[in-house]
C-alpha cells in the first residue's frame, strides 16, 4: 500500500500577515510544501493530501494542477469549523480553525494505510521524510513516530517561537510533551522560555517536535473522541485543538506507544516575515550543495 503524506495547509499565518504555504522562497519560485513532497516522492511516498481552508480552494487547485497530479496521487480536503460530533454545536463567536487535531480528522476519508503529517509552511529535510518512511514500512501495532529535531536549529532570530519539547526514555520511547512558549536564546546553549507563565531553561540538544508525524489510521477514532472531550470543555473562540495534545492525552492514558526519531536534517520556516532571507538562504545553500535541484 503506498504511503500517505498528509500537508496541513489551513492556517492562518497571522503573525507572517498572509498565506505562507503559497508563497515562493525557493530559488525558482518553490514553496515549502514543494520541497516536502519532492522529499516524500524520493522518500516512498506515493499519495498526498492537502488540508485546506474553504477559502482557499481555488488558488490551491491551480497550484496542485500545475504541480503534483502528474506526479503523485493527489486530493484535497476541506477543514471546516462545522465539521463537529454528533451533537456538538458550532459557537456564533468561532472563526478561527479548530486547530490541526481536527486538520488530520479532515483527511480520514482520504488515508487507509500508514501515513505522515507535516505543516505546509515548513521545510523538513531530506532524512527526515526518508526516516518517517522507513518507520510506516511496518508500523508496530498501536505505535506511532515523531521526529525529533535539535532546539537550537529551529530557533527564531526574528523573535520568541512555541515549541513542543519532547520527553523520552533511553531507548527513544516518547514519555511526554511540554509545550515551552516565546523561546529565545539565552546564552551559549541554552534557550530561555516559559510553561503555563513559569520561567524554564531549555538546553540547545533538546529535542522538539515540529509536527512530522507517523501515523497509522488507528489515530482517526482516538482523534475524533479527543476532540469531542476538548469541544465538551467550552473552549474560547480563539482556543485551538493542537495535535501534540492529542497525542499526550493519548499517552497519559496509556493508550499508544510513540517512538521519537531524532533527525540530522536541518529545519526552517516562516513564523515571521523576517525570517524570509534566512529560509531563502538555507534552500540556496542546500540547492548549492547538490541535495536539491534548483528547480525540483
């Protein structure tokens, strides 16, 4: 069964001002998501799908038409605000997206065998796609994989950044994700920022998460009743379903192992619009080097 790559590409992008995932940072006018799926394609992977706003439905099918369909098999889902459980009704005040917890429900009707997520606004490397392939070539019953990337090169110049820190045992099974909130360099080796207000200190190793999963569908039941609960709590209008708190609920209740794959590959991506030259010069610098053509 070919691997699914699964793009998350409804956000926002309030902080960046407008729609990272079309814009065109690679040196003939790629996007980040251009660069992920070239990797998944080389990595395995023979089926992708994108999740969209509603909104956004038409300058994505001109994209994918021009791009992917003559290379990969292809299809588009729609993640909605109305897309609730049974009986859960829709807040007149909610206008912003449920969070990617509900992005990867929307792709259940388009994924049957293993799979991968990842966001459409960020560039993951190479050995990071090849690593998550060779985990969903046989998945272990009831475990799933995240990749693991060093703080220090996910970090922001251009200011604070939230990333999910992840908790593990010495052979590499995940025990637990915090959530550190406007990290920024403190000094040599160490980041400085905060969990729920409290000050904390991060060495630069540390692993984080930046949302490249490994999923088989065993996921999609486990997501549907996590966001039913989160959805019972009354969220606020702006309060998002976050898909590393899916997984650690899942975790808490014991009801999944996850194993964490650390990756060589180097990361970046489009928090702010300041951190453009810095994403332009690494894809030219790797284009330089050979991993990547320069028009893929």
């Amino acid at each position: 069964m070919p691997l699914t790559l699964v793009v998350l590409a409804a956000g926002l992008g309030s902080r960046f001002g407008r729609l990272k995932q079309l814009e065109p940072v690679g040196p003939a006018g790629a996007t980040l998501m251009d660069y992920s799926a070239f990797d998944a394609r080389r990595a395995g992977f023979g089926r992708v799908v994108f999740v969209i706003r509603p909104e956004m439905t038409e300058p994505f099918d001109r994209l994918v038409g021009d791009r992917y369909r003559n290379r990969l098999d292809v299809a588009v889902v729609t993640q909605r605000l109305e897309d609730l459980p049974p009986l859960a009704v829709l807040p007149p005040d909610r206008v912003r997206p449920w969070g990617t917890a509900q992005a990867v429900l929307a792709a259940r009707e388009q994924v049957s065998g293993p799979f991968a997520v990842l966001n459409a606004d960020d560039f993951y490397g190479r050995e990071a796609l090849g690593s998550i392939a060779r985990f969903l070539e046989s998945p272990p019953q009831d475990t799933f994989a995240v990749v693991g990337y060093r703080l220090d090169q996910t970090a922001s110049e251009a200011g604070g950044v939230n990333r999910a820190a992840l908790e593990q045992t010495p052979d590499g099974s995940l025990t637990g994700i915090v959530e550190v909130r406007n990290l920024v360099r403190a000094s040599e080796g160490r980041f400085r920022g905060e969990v729920h207000g409290e000050p904390r200190i991060l060495p630069a190793d540390t692993l984080v998460s930046m949302n490249l999963w490994g999923f088989t569908p065993a996921i999609f039941p486990r997501l549907a009743d996590g966001f039913a609960a989160f959805l019972r709590r009354g969220p606020g209008p702006a309060v998002e379903y976050y898909l590393p708190e899916a997984v650690r609920e899942m975790l808490d209740e014991g009801a999944v192992k996850v194993k964490v794959l650390p990756t060589s590959s180097r990361w970046c991506g489009m928090t702010y619009p300041a951190d453009r030259p810095w994403v332009e010069a690494t894809l030219l610098e790797l284009v330089a080097s050979g991993e990547y053509p320069a028009t893929l």
